[in-house]
C-alpha cells in the first residue's frame, strides 16, 4: 500500500474522547450516535499526488505510537469498513499517514482499540 502525507484539512474542532466516537460496523449502538457528517475529516494524498478525504472515526495511542482508524469518505467499490492506520513523523517533523498492513502489528492495534473502547 502507498504512504500518505498527511494534511491537517480539520474542517472543524473536536474532543477526541474516545467515548464519543467509537465505531464499531458489527453492532449497533444504544443511543444517539455522531453522523459521519460531525466527525472530523482528513485529506491524504498518497505518493502519486492523488489526494483522498477520510472520515476520522478515532485518535489514540498504542505504545507511544499515535494511530487513526479511518474511513474512506468516498469509498471505491469494494472498499468497506475503517482501516487503522499509522502516524510517523519524520526527521523533518512532517507527519506521514501509513495503512497498518503488518498483520501482527493490525491485531496488536485492533486489540488495544478494542481495549480502549470496552467501556462504551
């Protein structure tokens, strides 16, 4: 998968507690949940220059490694569900945006997610 730069396109500000956006596709929710349209959404442009707006469902940390489940906002076909992706910043300060694609990786992520988001 490509590495994405990532552009700070927040159209608007929110508080990233993790109890007032978890999403989880495999059951509904109790209670009002946020439409994807009051989410906050980031613009990744991949190494192609190509650029692609992302609903961003959480923001949390796993062993001092920042990660973003997102969604497509515009999905190609296909392409269901969140993604978790990676945060890194480079020597230069400039944050890049990297699909989780190690699978050891994918689950230690996904479980402390879980984990994180077990009280909701």
């Amino acid at each position: 998968m490509s590495k994405h730069q990532h552009d700070h396109h927040h159209g608007h500000a929110h508080d990233h507690r993790h109890d007032e956006h978890a999403h989880d596709h495999d059951h509904a929710h109790e209670g009002e949940e946020l439409e994807p349209g009051e989410l906050p959404v980031i613009t990744l442009v991949d190494e192609d220059g190509v650029s692609r707006d992302f609903i961003v469902w959480d923001n949390f940390e796993v062993t001092s490694v920042q990660y973003l489940l997102l969604e497509p906002a515009e999905p190609d076909e296909g392409e269901e569900g969140a993604w978790f992706f990676r945060v890194d910043t480079d020597a230069d300060g400039h944050q890049t945006v990297t699909p989780v694609t190690d699978d050891e990786e994918a689950e230690r992520v996904r479980q402390a997610w879980e984990e994180l988001n077990a009280g909701d």
